[in-house]
C-alpha cells in the first residue's frame, strides 16, 4: 500500500520560509505538501510564488506539491464576477501542473456567510449550506463544470472541501453539489473534523457510505470537544475522531488518493507535525498487516 502523507503549510507557517518548509517536510518524511494558492500580504506575483516553490522542491527532493485555497469566489452574484474567478483559477491550475506537475487540489466555491451582523463564524447552523439557496448551487456548479474539463486535460483532480462557512460544508451538501457538477475529476475533500461540528453530524462508517466514490482527498486532525461543545484541538492520534476506523473504511473502498495532515493547534507545530505522522504511518502499517485478515473476515464496521 502507497499512500502519499502530505503536510498541510499550515503546520510550517509560523515563520518558516518556503525553502524551510520542503526540508522539513522531506526531513520528517512526508511525501509533499500542501501549500495556499495564493500567500497573503505583500506584492508576490504568482510566477514567483511557483518558482520559489519549485526551486526548493527540486533542491530538497519533495517528491509532490499539492494546493489549497483560496478557490474560485463563487458565491458572487454577479454573473461576470464568477466567470472571471473561474478564468483566474483555470489559469493557476495551467501554471501550478506545468510548473510542480500538481496532481491534487484542495478547492473551495467562496465562502457562504451569514449577512446578518454579529453572526458567529463558529455556529455551523448560520452559514454555508444552511443558508444555501439553489441559486447557490447554480453558481458553483456553472464554475466547476468548466473546470472540471480543464482538471481533466491537465491529470489533476479537484476536491471541495467540507468545511465550515463555505456551501459544500457537509457530506450531503458537498454530495449534491458535486453530482450538480458531473465531472470526475471533481470530488470532494473529507474533512471529519469540520463536519463533527455540524448540527447532528453522521458517523464515520455513514459518511464514507454516503461518499463513496467521490472522495478524492482526505484531511486530517483531531479534537476533543467539551460538554458546552467547545472544542479542544489535539494531535491527530488523542481525539474524538477514530482515524484507524476511518482510513480502515477508507482503504476498503479503494481509496488511494493524499492523506494531507494539518495541525491547527497553536505551540510548536514543527513537533506536532512529527507526532502527527509517527502515528499516520504506524496506522497505515498495521491496517495493512492485517488487511488479508481484514478482507476475508471483515468485521461489522462500529462509531
């Protein structure tokens, strides 16, 4: 079994400059990482960007380069301000695969919040596909029609997120806008932990079933939530998320797509980044090793 373990930039932005970050990266013994599409602040154009990133990939042997957000602003009413968002993305897709032969994106359809003041962005219940209207849908699903065509000359594969604040938050929400779209090299994005805090969320074993499929890449972090809901972030083997469960599922429905690792706990990301992978690969080497096991005897999936 070949799984690709990928660093989310998230776990190396604390100061840490590009040429740092793939070092790390290969050091601790990831296969790539996930970097922004685009870096906040300053002037960087987007040719420098993928240059820097390329010249440290290739001095340090990272061996793949995935993207994230932000995605296409689909959310825009205006009809000429999604058709240029969509032209704009198109065109970083073209440069991102010629230039780091990217393979796999984490993408997003803009963010769906709540107008009404003092909304809180924690409450999953007041924004993304709990305010959705099928206009919404319409908007998102017309940009990614004509990027999936695009992802599909270039070898790549698109994932929507589910995440919190945007309108594929949800399995069922993500599911519907994905077939909205019906082009297989769009999927979707697993994130349990941003789904956990939605009102009434699915069970491991049900998302993967009602998912099967179209998950095309996989995040992973974990926390603990408290009895007033507050939810503690932990390292991805100390939560409530049963990741061994999840990739055992996983596994079994043939997926082998990028295990992207994010750490968004404050304190030395650098640490938790290794504990974080030390845990993934004893996972993954002990689901295999009992994988024959597994497929001739497979036991009633539970939680």
């Amino acid at each position: 079994m070949k799984i690709s373990i990928i660093l989310h930039a998230n776990c190396v932005e604390q100061g840490q400059t590009i040429d740092e970050m793939c070092a790390y990266a290969v050091k601790w013994g990831y296969d790539g990482i996930e970097f922004r599409s685009k870096r906040t602040g300053g002037d960087e154009t987007r040719d420098n960007y993928l240059d820097a990133i390329a010249r440290a990939r290739d001095r340090h042997g990272l061996r793949e380069v995935c993207f994230g957000s932000p995605g296409p602003n689909l959310m825009q009413p205006d009809a000429g301000a999604r058709q240029r968002a969509t032209d704009e993305y198109a065109a970083f897709l073209r440069t991102a695969a010629s230039r780091l032969g990217v393979k796999a994106v984490n993408t997003f359809a803009g963010q769906l919040l709540n107008p009404a003041p003092h909304a809180p962005l924690t409450d999953s219940a007041l924004h993304g596909s709990a305010i959705a209207t099928e206009a919404h849908y319409a908007w998102a699903a017309e940009g990614f029609r004509q990027l999936g065509p695009v992802a599909e000359e270039l070898g790549l594969r698109l994932a929507l997120e589910t995440q919190r604040g945007y309108l594929h938050d949800t399995p069922a929400s993500a599911l519907k806008l994905v077939n909205l779209i019906g082009h297989a090299h769009v999927g979707i994005n697993l994130d349990c932990v941003c789904i956990s805090g939605q009102p009434n969320p699915p069970s491991v074993p049900e998302i993967l079933a009602m998912l099967a499929g179209h998950i095309y890449y996989v995040h992973l972090r974990n926390i603990c939530r408290l009895a007033s809901r507050e939810a503690l972030r932990v390292g991805l083997g100390d939560g409530e998320i049963n990741h061994r469960l999840l990739l055992r599922l996983l596994l079994r429905q043939g997926y082998a797509g990028p295990l992207c690792i994010e750490s968004p706990r404050s304190g030395d990301r650098e640490w938790f980044a290794r504990q974080d992978i030390a845990y993934l690969r004893t996972v993954l080497a002990e689901i295999d090793s009992a994988a024959p096991e597994a497929m001739t005897n497979p036991a009633r999936p539970r939680g």
